[in-house]
C-alpha cells in the first residue's frame, strides 16, 4: 500500500524531475564559462593530465641530481694541509702549540692579567684574519711557496705573542709576589 502511494507520488511529479543528461563536453565548457568570470585562463584535465607526469620526471632528475652532487663531495682539506701530508702535519702542530698556550693564558687570567689577555687576544684574532686570507691567497696562486712560508710565519707570530704574554704574566706575578714580600718584612 505503502509502496503505490509512492509510485503514485513519483508518477504525479515526473515532470519535474530533472532526468536528462547533459551532453558530451558540458563540463568542459562550465569550467571555461567559470574562468572566464575570473579572468582566469581555463584549465583542462587534459591540459593537467599531460603536465602532471613531466612535472614528476622533472622534480625526480632534479632530485637525482642534487643527491649525486652532495655524495661526490669530498671535504677537501683547508690551510696548510692542501699542500702535502707534511705541511698537514705542520698545521696540526702549530694548532696543537696555539691551543696548549691559550689554555695557560687563560688559566693564568687575574684581575691584574686581564688587560693584557685582551690585548694578546686582539692580536691573535688580527693574525687569524690575515691567516685566512693566505689560505685564500694560497687557493689562488696554486700552492705558492711564498705563501705557504706567510703562513707558517703567520703560526709562529701567533705563538710568539701568546709567549709573550705568558712571560708578561709572569713577571706580573713576581713583582707582586716581591711586592708583598718586601711589605711583609717592613
């Protein structure tokens, strides 16, 4: 019974009932018909059907590409150590030496050595920037040996200042150690 009223009511408003199919392209002209409200070039599946595979090509070569450049890269060695293992051997001394003598400065940093700390500090860093400079200078020229020896005196200058402002502190230290010694006993 149920069922009749049904088919009675669907028979009752056929009419009304949008059946028909649109014909073939329809949605193609609705998207052209919508961009053009937007002033925006219509895009097709078709149009993205055929980009859609080469944009993938194009972003996996890109990809191979990248990783094969990172994989090839060999770290190549900076300073005195492009030279020759000899002269790598010599830029690990002199960094060995440089190191050893900035560890005493700084354990041997008072209130009355700080002054002098910071000076040898600022000069370390002056020989630091020439130093990479040289090793600029030393990629340029093709392993010079004029730079190679502006290097190595450039080590050496740096060691020189760091010892003499170990001496300097230690001759700080003793003339306040005599200092004291000579007021204790007045």
């Amino acid at each position: 019974m149920k069922d009749d009223k049904l088919h009675q009511l669907f028979k009752k408003h056929q009419h009304r009932f949008d059946v028909e199919v649109p014909s073939s392209g329809h949605e193609k002209r609705f998207l052209e018909k919508l961009a053009a409200q937007k002033n925006e070039p219509a895009v097709t599946k078709s149009t993205r059907n055929i980009f859609l595979p080469i944009i993938g090509i194009a972003a996996s070569l890109l990809l191979l590409v990248t990783l094969a450049f990172n994989f090839n890269k060999t770290q190549q060695p900076e300073g005195l150590a492009r030279v020759s293992p000899e002269m790598a051997e010599t830029q690990s001394f002199f960094a060995s030496v440089i190191s050893e003598e900035l560890e005493k400065i700084n354990n041997a940093r008072s209130p009355g050595t700080e002054v002098l700390i910071l000076d040898a500090l600022k000069r370390m860093e002056t020989l630091e920037k020439e130093y990479t400079l040289l090793k600029t200078d030393l990629t340029e020229s093709g392993n010079d040996k004029r730079v190679i020896h502006a290097m190595i005196d450039n080590f050496w200058n740096r060691i020189n200042v760091l010892k003499s402002v170990l001496e300097n502190i230690e001759t700080t230290k003793n003339l306040k150690q005599n200092n004291n010694e000579t007021s204790i006993t007045l």
